[in-house]
C-alpha cells in the first residue's frame, strides 16, 4: 500500500505528464454530495483527512489542505503537515491559495463532475488575474494512480411506499410541473441524490449511512420524467413503482440528453448541480436558467405523513439511547469500555427495535479530549478509554423508514463531582439550546436571526463554537439536509439566508469545545410549527421539539438556571418519561424515573 507521500507523487507525476501544474481535489461526487461513496473518497485516499468536507490544492512544489472550523484538529491529526500546508475555510480559500501561488502561464486543472460552476467561474477568474488558467479535465488523473479504487455502488434502487413519503410519486412530478410552468421551463435537472429520491419516491444503499441510489433526473413540464441509473440498480418492482410517465435509462446517456436540449429552456441549480452540466447544456445550445432544484423547498417542508413518522422515529430511537445511557452510567465508571465498545453498544440498543436500517452517519463517540473534536471519527487508532471521572460526549443517530435521527448527549462519568468549569460550560451550553428552543419569530426568518439564542450564555463568558446551531433533517433520507442553517452568517454560509417555513425539521446543538481537554454539546431535532399568538399581526412560529432523552443533570449548575429555564427541564423530562416509560422496563425504567425526576 502506497504511503500518503507515495499518492502525492503519484499524482504529481501524472499531472506532469498531463501538462498540469496542479490540481484541485475536493470531497464531492457527481451530485455535490455531503457523505460520498467509497469511490469517491478520493481526498481521503490522497491525504489521509477523513472529514465529510474539505479539498486539497496539489502544486508542483507545495500543497495545502483546506477545512473548516469543525476539522482544526482533525485534519492536524491525520494529514502530514510536511506535505500539506493546513488552512482554514472560510478565512480563505482553495481559489484565494492557488491565486498566491500560482505564475503567469501555469494551468491547473480541475474535474467538472465534482464541482460547482460558481466556484469553477470565481476559481478561474482569480487564476486569469494572475495570468494562470483553470482548466477541466477529460478525466479525474487521481483515478488513474489510485489503483485500488472501489467501483461505484451496485446496490439495488427500491420503492420508498406511499405511507411514509405521504405523497404519491405523481404528486410530486405535477408540482414540479407547475413550477416549470410558472418560470416559463420545459425541464428541470435533478442532480442531488436526496432530491431525486424525494421526487421519485426512491431509496438505495450507494452512499453509506444515507439511502440513495446514484442517479439523475430530468423532470419536464409536461409531468413525464426521465431517470438515468446504471440497469443492473433497476428491478421490476422499481419500473411498477415508478409507472409509465418515468422514462427509465442507463446513466451513460445523461450527458447526451442534456445536450439534446439545443433551444429550450432548463432549469439547473447552481449550489447543487455540477459545472459540468451546465457545459453540456451549453454545448447543446440550451438556454440555462440558474435557478434553485424545485424539490429542495417540498422535501424540507415534511408533509403530515412525514412529520407523524418522524415523531414515531424519535420515540422508537429515544428509547434506544436511553437504554444505551443507562448501560453507561453503570459500566463507564468502573473502567474497561472504550470509544469504540460504546458505540456498538449504542449500535446494538439500535438494532434491537428492529426496524433500524442504518445509522445515519457514523457515530461519534467522543471520550475526554477526543470530545473537544466536533465532528470526532473513532478508529482502532484513535480509540481512547472512557475513563473515570472525565466528560464523554456521543452524537449518533439512526435511519428507520418513517424518519431520520440525529442526538447528542453529553455526560459525566463519575464516581466524583464533576468540575465546577465543566458544569458553568454545560450549563451555558444548555441555557443556550432552552432560548432556541423556545423561540419565537415571523414565519420566513432566516436561520442566521436566530443563531445568537443559542450563543447568548457563552458569548456573555467569552466564549464560542465554531460550528453551526442547527441543520435541516431529512425524511428517511440526508441527516444533513438544506435549504434551511441555523448558523452565523459570516462568509455567505448556504442556507443561513433561507427562511425557517412550517414543517422544516433542523438540529438544535449549541456546543463548548476546550482542544485537549474535553466538549460538550446538547441536541435535539426540532420541527418549525405555526405558532398562534393572541393579537399577532402576522403568521409566527415556533419549535415542536422531537428529541426526548434524558440530559445529564450530573452536569447542570442549578445556580445558573432561571425559573423558567428549571421549568423547561421539568416539563421536557416529565414528557421524556411519559414518551419513553411505556417502552422501558426493569432497571432501564427504574433509571429512566430517576434521570426524568424534577430538579
């Protein structure tokens, strides 16, 4: 096996040989996809990083690894800082790197399947100031060194049943219709996966912990739909499911559709869609319209039937992890369990509701220090002792059929008190996640409005994360889903603009990080509702809060508490136990009673 310095010559060699003074190589796939198949983890084959977002930039003479606050200590730990310079997104950039140090006449090289056209025209741009080019390649020259590269997914498509999508795949292929209609569009371009799955009532196993099948769609005004998928996914079930109006065809003859489009008019999204289609659709002679993918606002705005699942989800789940959390307080203080034995034990607890499909990413179970890594991946190396007398922090979630989960819990793990700093952190950290919980706001407000709730208590000590509040959930499908953010606005973060509309479910995590110490996060997943307010002059909403599992109180500085926010806790446990009482027994429930007691 070829070490990380051995790829990097590789690859350098091959892009000698190619004419190519460097190269770009972000974590991506033909979709713009978060999560990646295994064939696609090309950064990580490459560097070492195994974070879900990050490029790399590849000079003939120098090279940097770009991630954002979430990875500062990862990408240290796991990517050799002798052949990587590291910096830190958004402060700057892949393009803003390689315009610094490239010269006049030098051409770097990019793969228009796994970028976004708008980083693509703002990457050469930045090169042509300096007298450099961007140029895209006929083939990603990664591929040609990584030798032992896995093939894409041949995992199966399968029928996601009408009882828990809530709408019939004929809906949703008229309501796309009349919004093409409405923008005057013969088509629409479905590249990312969540979105056709969502349109088509559709689900796979190509992308680990989130149930999509590779494919695209071209959906058209007339209602009809084109679906391009490699045929051995396709079954007979599928072709019933999907009915005559959707057109089935090998994913091979996407880019020969797109340019046969010469003198009508498309509808592409830039954030989501590849620049490579955009260039074959300008090759055809189509007129582009710029313009976001029609099943990102329906597919966040859950329907009755969705949001009815995802509560039985989340009771089925919380039960599970209450399991899990009560095994803990009993094994974790005597010594002996790890990172890695806690999170098959959480597995495990899962597994016994039966219904559990997968997880909906890989749990990060996060002991002392390692909890100070937000976005913290386990491995034989890394696992560290959950030890006595120090903070564990353990964010997990699963995919069942009727919804998506997503949990963070943060404990303490005895026999002693814990530290009064720990306590005065989780405590703001909780006070924090109460204000955002029990906000209430105009219909349509943006994500960023709302993400100093959360901060409020931390920023008053000082004191920050450098993560999001809150991301959108989806339905059976991405545990990381848009449009909707609740985060800071700065650097033009994606959907921290987009307004919060009714049936958007999102995380609520504020979270404390000490590097080299310990973290600290709480979450829940909430739904936005319609909020009647006596004299409001407008529609408000607010959060229906669908998370229930206990949260240490090991950890809480009751002097730091208000009224209203001991209140909070004593109505969230008192539903906590009445949700997940009836699903316990024995000492699970007997340790469900005591972590659920008023303060």
């Amino acid at each position: 096996m070829l070490t990380h310095e051995a790829r990097l010559e590789a690859l350098r060699a091959e892009l000698a040989r190619r004419g190519l003074d460097g190269f770009v190589i972000p974590i991506s796939d033909e979709h713009m996809s978060e999560y990646v198949g295994a064939y696609a983890q090309r950064l990580g084959w490459l560097t070492g990083f195994g974070g879900s977002a990050g490029t790399a930039v590849v000079l003939a003479d120098k090279a940097a690894i770009f991630v954002d606050g979430r990875y500062t200590i990862q990408v240290r730990e796991q990517v050799d800082g002798r052949l990587y310079e590291y910096q830190s997104v958004p402060q700057t950039s892949p393009g803003a790197w390689l315009a610094a140090h490239v010269r006049p006449g030098m051409v770097i090289g990019y793969d228009a399947w796994l970028h976004a056209k708008p980083w693509a025209d703002g990457a050469a741009a930045a090169l042509k100031a300096r007298g450099a080019s961007l140029k895209a390649v006929d083939s990603n020259p990664l591929d040609a060194v990584w030798e032992d590269q896995p093939a894409p997914s041949p995992a199966p498509a399968v029928p996601h049943a009408d009882q828990y999508a809530g709408q019939s795949v004929a809906e949703k292929r008229a309501q796309v219709a009349q919004w093409l209609e409405a923008r005057g569009a013969d088509a629409a371009v479905v590249t990312a996966l969540d979105g056709v799955a969502w349109l088509l009532n559709m689900r796979g196993a190509d992308v680990s912990r989130t149930p999509v099948a590779l494919s695209f769609v071209i959906a058209h005004a007339d209602g009809t739909a084109d679906l391009f998928i490699a045929p051995e996914k396709v079954n007979p079930a599928l072709v019933a499911h999907l009915g005559n109006a959707v057109r089935i065809h090998d994913r091979a003859a996407f880019v020969p559709a797109l340019k046969a489009f010469g003198g009508k008019t498309v509808a592409v999204d830039p954030e989501r869609a590849v620049a490579a289609v955009f260039h074959a659709l300008e090759e055809g002679g189509a007129r582009v319209l710029a313009l976001t993918d029609p099943t990102v606002l329906p597919k966040a705005c859950k329907n009755p039937v969705e949001q009815a699942g995802h509560r039985a989800a989340q009771s089925r789940d919380g039960a599970a992890v209450s399991r899990f959390l009560h095994w803990l307080s009993v094994a974790a203080p005597k010594g002996g369990e790890t990172e890695l034995s806690a999170a098959a034990r959480l597995l495990a607890e899962r597994e016994k509701t039966g219904l559990l499909k997968d997880l909906s990413f890989d749990t990060i179970s996060g002991a002392g220090p390692n909890a100070a890594i937000p976005h913290y991946h386990v491995d034989e190396q890394s696992n560290r002792a959950i030890e006595p007398n120090s903070v564990y922090l353990v964010d997990s979630g699963g995919q069942y059929l009727d919804g998506t989960t997503d949990i963070t819990r943060t404990v303490w793990v005895g026999p002693d008190a814990a530290p009064a700093e720990v306590k005065d952190r989780f405590t703001r950290v909780l006070k924090g996640h109460i204000a955002l919980d029990q906000a209430v706001f105009p219909v349509g407000t943006a994500g960023s409005q709302l993400d100093s709730f959360a901060r409020q208590f931390l920023w008053a000590a000082g004191l920050d994360y450098a993560h999001g509040t809150g991301h959108g959930v989806g339905s059976f499908l991405a545990v990381h889903e848009g449009p909707q953010r609740i985060a800071k606005a700065a650097g033009g973060q994606a959907g921290t603009t987009q307004g919060l509309l009714p049936g958007m479910i999102l995380s609520n995590e504020p979270g404390y990080y000490k590097a080299g110490a310990y973290g600290i996060r709480i979450e829940n997943l909430v739904l936005v509702e319609e909020r009647a307010i006596a004299g409001a002059e407008g529609p408000f909403c607010g959060f229906e809060t669908l998370t229930f599992v206990p949260i240490d109180r090991a950890l809480v500085d009751l002097d730091l508490l208000t009224p209203a926010e001991r209140a909070w806790w004593n109505a969230y446990h008192a539903r906590t136990l009445a949700l997940l009482a009836p699903q316990l027994e024995g000492a699970d429930l007997a340790w469900l009673e005591a972590a659920c007691a008023p303060l």
